[in-house]
C-alpha cells in the first residue's frame, strides 16, 4: 500500500463525511435521537445515578446502530441506483477505498455521538467509572460500528434505495427495542428477552453492560462469539451480492 493510495483514500473518507454533514435528513436524526433518548429515559426518567450508567451503556451501542446502518444501507443503495458506483469502479482508486470512507463516516459520527452521551452521564446523570473501564466502553461503542455496518452494506447492495430505507427502518427498530437498547430487557415481555438473544445489538449491550458491572446471564465470551458469527454471516452475504452487483 503505497502514500498515493492511502492519500486516495483519505480523500475520499474527507468527501464522504463532508456529504453525510450536508444531508440534513441523515445527519440530524443520526447526531439527534440518541441523546435526546438518553436525556429522556437515561437522565430525566432515571432513579438515581446506577440507572443513568445502565442505560448509557446501552445508549452507547444504539448511538453506532444509525450511522452504521443507515450510512451503509441507504447510501450505497442510493448511489448504487444512481450508477456512482458503477463510475467509482473506473476511477484510479482502490476497491476498498469507498466502504472504507463510510465505514470512517460512520466511526466518526459515532465518536462525536458517544462523546455527548458521556458528557451528560457524567455531569447531569453522575456516572463514575475508572479510567480503563472507559477505555473499554468506548471500545465496545465503536466496536459496535462493524456489524451494524456490515448488514448496511448487504442490504444496500442487494435493495433499491426505497426498499433499503423500509427494511434499515425496520431493522433499526428490531435491533432498538428487542435489543434491549432502549428500555430494559427485564420490564419488557418475557418473549422479548427470548428473542433477543439471536441479535448482535443484545450481546452488544450485554459486553457494555458487563464493563458497567452489569455481568449477568452468558458469559463474555459468549457475547463475543455471537457478535462474531454476525459479522462473518454478514460478510459472507456481502460477499455473494457484490459479487451479484458486478454482474
């Protein structure tokens, strides 16, 4: 890999966050809802300062679940339709330069997302953890990026762009609510809970949850397991349907 690519593809990472920051339609709701969400159920609603940290651990992965998802999903079937795809093809840059620059859009939002929920849980929701423990949250946070990012990607290489936007809103919904993301699992009917264990954003919130001092039910090896058979099914699909695409 030689300084002209990286270059190239720092490029486009700058072009693509640049466009995501002019969509107001994907960037208000995107940098919006977690926090507000969070300022709701985490602070205004919380008991006392051991509900604000539970529920920002939580918050913290559904604060990746939209930038990944819909930055993938709707944006690569969009452009794809539009057959900017196609034409990136011909142009003198890596492969792996475009999914590259989403995937740092996406980080980066979630970055910027992650540090206004610490924010508020530290100065209005009183959430104390160690140094190191925040290292790790914010790890398991970013970490969550990938494989929302990864059923993005399927779903905007294998759907049009209105069909992406219908089934991402679905999903977005599932992987919140049975998640477990929004409102504890355990207020919630008990065929939620059952359900939730086949969906990475569970086992995501369950890692965070475990580095809040939450440790309960599988252990973390399990969680890291289930998150990392997602992210090869769903690469593996990918896999399949770009293969399809270039056709």
């Amino acid at each position: 890999m030689t300084a002209a690519t990286l270059a190239i593809a720092a490029r486009e990472s700058r072009a693509e966050l640049l466009k995501a920051l002019r969509t107001p339609e994907y960037v208000v709701p995107t940098l919006v809802f977690p926090p507000a969400f969070y300022a709701l159920f985490g602070l205004a609603l919380a008991r006392d300062a051991s509900a604000s940290l539970y529920l920002m651990a939580t918050y913290g992965v559904f604060a990746a679940l939209g930038p990944a998802l819909f930055g993938f999903a709707t944006g690569v079937a969009f452009e794809r339709e539009q057959g900017l795809l196609a034409l990136k093809r011909v142009f003198p840059m890596p492969a792996w330069a475009y999914p590259a620059a989403k995937l740092a859009t996406a980080l980066s939002m979630t970055f910027v997302l992650l540090l206004v929920l610490y924010a508020l849980a530290v100065f209005a929701g009183g959430v104390r953890l160690a140094p190191g423990a925040w290292a790790l949250m914010l790890a398991v946070h970013l970490g969550s990026v990938f494989p929302f990012a990864l059923m993005g990607i399927v779903l905007g290489y294998s759907l049009k762009g209105q069909g992406a936007v219908a089934i991402a809103n679905v999903l977005f919904f599932l992987l919140s609510i049975v998640g477990g993301l929004w409102i504890p699992l355990h207020v919630m009917p008990a065929w939620m809970g059952q359900a939730a264990v086949l969906l990475p954003s569970y086992h995501l919130a369950e890692l965070a949850l475990t580095v809040a001092g939450y440790e309960r039910g599988p252990a973390t090896p399990t969680h890291l397991g289930v998150v990392a058979l997602w992210c090869v099914l769903m690469a593996g699909v990918f896999a399949i349907v770009q293969r399809r695409a270039a056709m």
